[in-house]
C-alpha cells in the first residue's frame, strides 16, 4: 500500500512509533508529500531506508552538462552549508600507447552526463571489483588490462585519476568514485562500517576515507558489528550537520549550458502526531535532500520517532487510534487484520469437533 506518509509501530514493544515522509519543494510554490513506496521500513528507498541519522544525506538527481554546446568538459560544483564540492565532468575517453607510455585520449563532445555511479571511477577487473564502485569505469590491477580501457567521465577535482595511478599501488589508493547517489551497504566503506566484510586497507590518515571523514581511525572492524556511522547514505563531503532554513544552495553545471542553479532551504514542517486523541507536536529531523536542478525542486526526507503512552500491536489491536498530521496532510495508521479473534474462533471449532 502506498501513501505520502509512512506509519511503522516497534512490533515486539507496540509504544515506538517511527514516521518517514518526503516532501518536495519548487520556488513559489507550496510544499508537496512524494509518496513512499511501502509501509515497511526495509522497503523503503535507497537514501531514505537508514534509521534516524546523525548527519542530513545530500544527493543530487539529474545529469551534467558542459560549459557550452559542444563542449568536451564541464564541472559539477555544489556549496551548500558546509559543503564545498567540486567535480569535474570530461567526456568519453579511452587509454592510449603512445610512444611506449600509456596516456589518456583526447575527450570528446558530450551533450550530457547522467550522475550515475556506472559514470564515475570504478568497475571490475577479471572478477576483482572496486570496492568503492563496482559499476564504474577505468578500474585495472594488471599493466596488461590497460590497453583500450574506458575512463570514468565524473571525477572528484582533488581526487583525479591519472595514466600513473591506473595501475600503481594498492586498491584503496585509488581515486574515490564521485557518487551523488545513496551508496549500498556493501560499498567500501559502508561495508567496513556494517562489519559485512573484512577489507586490506589502512585505518589511518593513509587512507582516504580517514583523512575525509568518512572511517573512524579507531574503527572495531570485526564482522558483524556497525558503527553509527554505517546508516548515513551519502560520503562526508557530501552531508550537513545540521539544516538550516533559508541557507542558500548553489549548484553548477547540472542544467544546460553549465547554468547555475539556486535554492534555498526550507524551514521545518509542522508535525503533529494524535494518540488516543491526545495531541502532540514534534520535531521532524531531515534525512536525505535530494537535490532536482533540472526539474527546479528540492526534496527532503524527514523522520520522526515517537514514544507513545501505551502499547498498540499489529495483529492484536483491531483498531489503533494513531493519526499524523504533516502541514495539511493527514493520515492514518491502517491496522492489519487482527489475528486474535481468529485464533479464538479456530479454537472453538476444534472445540466442538469441527475441522481445522
């Protein structure tokens, strides 16, 4: 079942009520709930499936574009509160011998750059994939692999590949992919943080990721334990500590022409959650804003988390008198069928002798 809002009861305890919902904003106009995909939380989508975050996720949803018309080279530049972030965007390239050295060919035209991962540093080598970025382009462990190799066409400016570090030194020396997307689970290094896997790479300023923010330099890397750190979608280049209304996003090179685009953040919404009739209103914490230039809005996931006065439990409550309110929206908890009268009515049956 789909709705705008979604309402999740803690089914062992019945009293922790966790809300998600997103609302969508273009200039001038009011705000507008996108829709979720489900009611349950482990279905939710990538970027907003995480339990309540201690950093807002920043992503950004669209293409690139170069400077003008025909150009062969762009740059994707995003300031927003903390964030200074700066891509750069080159059109399709390919490794080259050239007089017994390899090198990188001339970029060509593009019209367009979709900000995908498949677009950025990364790929499989043989059957090694890049931890950072399977999908990706340009990832090589053997001299030989090098000949004719696709390079990736988005790159972190402080971050480029070169025709010395294709095949130089070891995996996680390799240049960070520039993701603008919710990063799985099992990436590196959200997969050092979930505990999934082991990895061989440093846990100090040599790596990346620690220099960055990204890994705690004292990390418990054992299997199996996560680090709060493991629940936020977006790299630490990539997140704000906190959001504050009406702070000004500028962002560079996703509309035709390279064309800047501006917004401003939105002040909280208004939440107001009823139990049993008894009203309360809370504080919505962002999670993921997603960032649309092309289409001119901005997008914001919020969660809320409520410690209710009594227990209701699905499957045992036939009815359960929860409803949120989010500006003028709102919606109701939809209780499944409960299970208890037919297990009292099946017991009877036996009872009087009647078919299971």
């Amino acid at each position: 079942m789909n709705s705008p809002i979604s309402l999740v009861l803690d089914p062992d305890h019945g009293r922790q009520l966790s809300i998600r919902f997103r609302l969508r904003w273009r200039a001038g106009q009011e705000p507008v709930l996108e829709e979720l995909d489900t009611f349950q939380p482990l279905k939710l989508p990538m970027g907003d499936l995480a339990p309540l975050k201690a950093e807002t996720d920043v992503f950004v949803e669209g293409h690139a574009y170069p400077r003008a018309q025909g150009g062969t080279r762009g740059q994707v530049a995003l300031r927003f509160g903390a964030i200074r972030r700066v891509v750069q965007v080159i059109g399709r390239r390919t490794t080259v011998w050239q007089q017994g050295r390899l090198r990188f060919s001339e970029a060509e035209p593009f019209d367009r750059i979709p900000l995908a991962a498949c677009e950025a540093y990364g790929g499989v080598a043989g059957e090694a994939p890049y931890l950072r970025n399977g999908a990706g382009k340009g990832f090589i462990t053997e001299p030989e692999q090098a000949e004719g190799v696709e390079l990736p066409r988005l790159e972190e400016a402080d971050d480029l590949l070169t025709p010395e570090r294709l095949v130089a030194g070891a995996w996680w020396e390799r240049p960070r992919p520039a993701l603008f997307a919710p990063a799985i689970p099992m990436l590196f290094p959200r997969m050092a943080l979930f505990g999934l896997a082991t990895f061989d790479a440093p846990l100090d300023a040599r790596l990346r990721e620690v220099r960055d923010g990204d890994l705690p330099a004292d990390l418990d890397a054992r299997l199996g334990r996560a680090h709060p750190l493991a629940f936020q979608e977006a790299p630490a280049r990539s997140r704000l500590g906190s959001l504050v209304a009406e702070t000004e996003v500028i962002l560079e090179g996703c509309r035709p022409g390279g064309a800047t685009w501006r917004a401003e953040a939105p002040r909280a919404p208004r939440v107001v959650v009823t139990v049993d009739g008894q009203a309360t209103e809370l504080v919505a914490r962002p999670q993921a804003i997603r960032l649309r230039p092309e289409a001119d809005e901005l997008c914001v996931t919020y969660a809320v988390e409520h410690k209710m006065h009594r227990a209701f439990i699905p499957g045992v409550h036939a009815r359960i008198p929860i409803t949120t309110q989010v500006e003028s929206f709102v919606a109701r908890y939809d209780a499944p069928e409960a299970i208890l009268p037919r297990v009292i009515a099946h017991e009877r049956t036996l009872l009087q002798g009647g078919e299971p």
